[in-house]
C-alpha cells in the first residue's frame, strides 16, 4: 500500500514528462495518457480510502534527503483520513475536468501542452496532500503556483491573461512570504520540518504562547493567499482568463483548495495557541470574505466571475468552519464544494462554448437548446445555494450550527451569505437558461467571439457526461454527512477525540429558509419581473457601488501597490543614471584623465630621457669616430704631439 502511495503522484508526474517530450505522437495527442494517469491515481486513492475505512493504521513512508547542519532533512507521504478525503477529491474531480477539456481545448493549437500542463498540476496538488512535513508540503505548495501562472496565462498572447498570470503569481507569493517565515520560526525553534514532532513539541508545551500564535499566523498568511481570502483575494476572478477547465481545475480541486486544506492539516497547531486567537483570526478572515465575495458576485455579468467570487465566498465559508472549531464541518464543505463548483465551471463553460460570450445578459432561453447544461447546472446551482437534500446544504449547515454554538456574531454573517449566495446563483440561472432569448440567429456576439454569428447548441457527450456525473455527486455526496445514516463522514474526519456538533434541525430550517428567501427574491426581480432590477440597484446605490467597484480594492492596490512600485522604479531608474551611471562615468573619466596624462609622461618624460641617452651616446660616438680613424700615421702623429705637450709642460714647471 506505501508503494500505491507513492505512486498516485508519480503517475500524473510521469504523464507530464511524456507529453512534454512526445507530444503528438502520443494518443489522443497526450490527452489519453494524461487521462489515464489520472484516473489510474484515482483508482489507487480509492484502494487506500477504502482501506483506512476498514479500520486500517494511517501510511507513513519517509526517505531521508540531505543534512543540514546536523539535522537530517526528509521527504515523507502520509495516508490519513484527511489525505484520503482530499485524494479522491483531487483526482476524481480532476478527472472529469481532463475528460471535459478533450471536447473544450479540441483544435487548440497547444494542446499537448495544455494537457501537459495539467497533468504536472494534478500531480503537485496530490504532492501537497500526501506530504507528512513542511519541506514537501512546500514543493507541492510552490509547484501549484506555477502550474497556475502557466495555465492562467495559457492564451498568453491575448494581454489580459498575460496580465492575470502575473497578478496571480506575484499575489499569492506576498502570501508565500509569511508561510515561507512560519516554516522557518518552526525549523529555527524545532530543528525539525516534520509535522509529527511539530505536534509532539506544540502538545509538550515546548512551542506555545505568543510564538505559536505567531507560526499560526504566518503558515495562514500563505492560506490567504492561495485560497484568496481577503486582502489578497484580487488575483481569483482575473485568473478567469485562463480556459475554463483551468478555473474549474483551480477552484475545486488544486490550487484555493490547497490553503484551507493546509490549515486543517496543521489544526493542532492552530487549535492550540492562546484562547484560540489563531482560529479566531481565521474565522473572522473567512466570514468577511463569504459575506463581500458574495455581495460583489450579485453584480457580475460575466458568468465565470460570478463564480469565482462564489469560490472566494464559499472558501470563506469553509475558513469560517475551521476558525469556530468545526473541523469536520470546514473538511466536509470543501470536499462537498469540489463537486459542485467543478459542475458550475464546466457548465458555464458549456454555455460559453456555445455562445461565444461570457455575458449572461446576451443570453436566455438555452434551457431548451442546452438541456444537459441547463439541468446540471441547475443542480449545482442548487448545491451551492444550499438547498435540502443536496451536498451544499448539508456541509453549510455544518457550519452555520458550529457558528452558532462557538461564535453567534459569525453564525449571522454566514447566514446573510447564504441569503446572497442562494440570490446571485439564481440570478445567473434566470439570466443564462431561462427567458426569452436575447440573441437572434443574426445577432452578432461581442466578448470572446466577437464579429461571429450565435447559433448555440447542446456540448458534445466528451463535455456533457462530466456534467452529469459532477452532478450526481452534487445531489448526493452531502449524505455521507447526514445524522440519519449516523454522520459517517463526522466519524472518519475527525479532530481528536472531540465529536462535531450534532444536527440541529432549527438551524437548518432557518437556513434553508433563508437561502430560498434567496431565491424568491431573485425570481421576484429576474424571472418574473415584479421589480426593476436597475430600479432595486438605484435604491441601493452606495452598496452597489462598493460591491461594482470590488470594494475597492484594486483601486487601493493601484493607487499604493502599482504606483508606489512604478513611482519607486522612477525614482531608482533616475538614481541609477544620474548617481551609480555617473558615478561610474566619472570614475571612467578620471581612468581616461590619467591615462592621457601618463601618455604624455610616457612620451616626454621616459621616451626623451630614453631618446636623450641614445642621442648623447650617438653624438659622442661621432665625435669618436674622428679619433679613432684606422690610420697608423695619425696615431703617431698624436703620439708625437702629446710627446711634445709633455716635454712643454715639464720645462714650464
């Protein structure tokens, strides 16, 4: 079985490297081996699921990597019941989105890459889940961003998705900067990365107070950003550029999915500091980003944005659960929202696919020309809002009932959210599918097909059998947590010994209310036209202004952020000619100054003492030259006459 572990990430790896390497030469152009990995990573996941279910110990397999100083530093897996919850998750869900994206991405022209690319996605998400220590737990965590950067920016000659892949990137990686800080302080204060000593030392006491509180926060800041929550949930509705089995892929079951697995992983380290100040902290992020992810939604025409705002405010509401003590709860709601909100996606791709646009208010009427779509969706839809029996309400209200027992003021945040989820979802649905149609055979589209003609029809059966087996799963995955089958779910993912809160059925009556509250409104305004809605929008002018301007946050960020940054290069661009360019210039200057100077000194001071000494040797030769003539007679002619001089001289004295 350790072996089978193992393999569930290798085989998607290994799927990567072929694709990168053979491409089209391989069937289906890479798409069938990419497929086949993935569904074999299924196949084994389930093995170990069923396994653990039976009763079996957890699977820990550890190789040791490299020392560091004198502390050996290991890559392990492990197999829990959390890890096998989020393995069928990631590979059942991802499944279908590689099998969906074969009749999406078909003609593209690179579509081995596509495939290739998400196969090494798949592979470093089920990294992430199966690492038993932060090191790995790291690896996969990075690989995920990058695979993201790619994939957002896969069309990366049309400049918006150029734009969102690196807005993405360099968000989520303000986020890595802290969790990359929390592995350090645990590294630094443990000398351990492994998660099983990081919770023997929290349990001993030897990591607590203020400094576990502090680790807690940090490994979160990295949740925040990779499950974009507030502040730094910009990136998610712009990484809707990307294909939309990317944003399916993105939403249910990689790369958001990754940060709040990550804080049910390390819970005990949460769990455990101070009055339970890190829990509060992440159930208070979660509950502000449910409740204004969710406001803005009800303001998008684009369908994908609508549902990636839903994501933001649906990974709120699954932050809220952890943060009020509902571990089982926040686990259940991100395994039950993987389905539908991958259902959702690939639905609306669907409709995307047909019509061209992105726009629901070009739409209506595709009911009766999309019935698959139309009825999936409309499963999904009512997942999300939350509605009896279907998998969202049953997760939800898991939620709402520990907000009520552990954190009231956050109870009523949640229930508001549900009132607007349950509102934004049908307002899409009334829009898209039902109506009259608001595009006519000779109507031109604009948006993503513009200048084409609209003739919209059902997906063909590669996209529409994902729809349908999304949406089984959608309607019935939430009784695994049903009270009436005794809550198997709550017994298998579990914090401790500690059970979750039982059933209440006052809160799901009040919740369930609430959300077809939701939808009533919706219809009042959308289907049945009772009240304008331009007319609701006036009346509610400065909210809606806030929720159309994202409150303002990417104003905020443009204003601070990119003109601080685009202000700060100026000003180092200035710096860098006029201080480091001319100091270096003068620097060259003074070097060109003295070399001219030493060519001068060179010339007329070394070469003239030179010239001068072979001059003066010259000349003295010349002068020589008549002396020494060869001639015998001249020399006694000179013999003879210094003679005489010296007989002169001696008579003279």
């Amino acid at each position: 079985m350790t072996a089978l572990a193992w393999l569930i990430p290798l085989l998607p790896f290994l799927a990567f490297g072929l694709i990168v390497f053979f491409g089209r030469r391989l069937p289906g152009q890479g798409a069938s081996v990419a497929i086949g990995a993935l569904l074999a990573a299924a196949v084994f996941s389930l093995l170990l699921f069923f396994r653990l279910l039976g009763g079996a110990e957890p699977i820990r397999s550890t190789i040791n990597w490299l020392v560091l100083g004198q502390q050996p530093l290991a890559l392990g897996i492990q197999v829990d019941a959390l890890t096998a919850v989020m393995l069928l998750v990631v590979t059942v869900v991802g499944s279908m989105i590689f099998i969906y994206s074969v009749g999406y991405m078909h003609g593209d022209p690179r579509y081995p890459r596509f495939f290739a690319y998400l196969s090494l996605f798949a592979a470093s998400m089920l990294l992430l889940v199966l690492a038993d220590n932060f090191l790995f737990l790291y690896v996969g965590w990075e690989l995920v961003g990058l695979c993201s950067y790619l994939l957002i920016g896969f069309w990366f000659e049309r400049p918006a998705a150029a734009r969102a892949s690196l807005k993405a990137f360099i968000t989520t990686r303000v986020g890595d900067v802290f969790f990359f800080a929390g592995i350090l302080l645990v590294f630094f204060n443990l000398g351990t990365l492994g998660f099983g000593q990081t919770f023997e030392a929290v349990e001993s006491g030897h990591l607590s107070g203020g400094l576990l509180t502090g680790i807690a926060l940090l490994l979160f800041g990295g949740a925040i950003g990779k499950s974009a929550q507030v502040p730094l949930h910009v990136w998610l509705p712009d990484a809707m550029e990307g294909p939309t089995p990317v944003s399916a892929l993105i939403h249910a079951a990689t790369m958001v999915a990754a940060g709040v697995y990550m804080v049910a992983r390390l819970f005990l380290i949460f769990f455990s500091s101070p009055d339970h100040t890190a829990l509060a902290v992440v159930a208070w992020i979660g509950g502000i980003s449910a409740f204004m992810a969710a406001t803005i939604a009800v303001v998008q025409d684009d369908i994908k944005r609508v549902m990636a705002y839903s994501t933001i405010s649906q990974l709120g509401y699954m932050m809220l659960g952890l943060g009020v003590l509902g571990y089982t709860a926040g686990v259940f709601h991100l395994m039950t929202h993987a389905f539908f909100k991958a259902l959702l996606f690939l639905g609306a791709g669907s409709v995307i696919h047909a019509m061209h646009t992105n726009d629901i208010k070009q739409m209506g009427g595709l009911a009766k020309v999309m019935p698959s779509t139309y009825w999936t969706m409309l499963i999904g839809s009512l997942a999300l809002a939350g509605i009896f029996p279907f998998a969202g309400f049953w997760s939800k209200d898991e939620i709402l009932t520990e907000a009520w027992h552990n954190n009231p003021p956050l109870f009523y945040v949640g229930l508001v959210t549900s009132f607007i989820t349950a509102f934004y979802v049908m307002r899409m649905m009334f829009y898209t599918f039902l109506g009259e149609p608001r595009w006519a055979p000779a109507h031109e589209s604009s948006g993503h097909g513009q200048g084409t003609v609209v003739h919209p029809h059902e997906s063909p059966r590669v996209m529409t059998g994902p729809l349908w087996f999304l949406a089984f799963f959608a309607a019935f995955i939430g009784f695994v947590g049903a009270p009436f089958l005794g809550s198997p779910f709550g017994r298998f993912v579990r914090f401790g010994e500690e059970a979750a809160v039982p059933f209440d059925l006052r809160i799901a009556v009040i919740s369930t209310a609430v959300a077809l509250a939701g939808m009533g409104v919706a219809a009042a305004l959308y289907r049945w036209r009772w009240l304008s809605p331009a007319a609701v929008r006036r009346a509610f002018q400065p909210f809606s202004t806030w929720a159309e301007r994202k409150y303002y946050f990417d104003d905020l960020y443009g204003w601070t952020v990119v003109r601080g940054t685009v202000w700060a290069s100026r000003v180092l661009r200035v710096f860098d000619i006029y201080v480091i360019d001319g100091f270096v210039n003068l620097i060259g200057v003074v070097f060109v100054g003295l070399t001219r100077l030493y060519r001068v000194f060179d010339l007329y001071v070394v070469d003239g003492l030179v010239n001068l000494i072979g001059w003066g040797t010259k000349a003295l030769g010349g002068v020589l030259r008549f002396v020494q003539t060869g001639r015998a007679e001249n020399y006694l002619l000179v013999i003879a006459i210094g003679v005489i001089l010296l007989i002169i001289g001696g008579l003279v004295r």
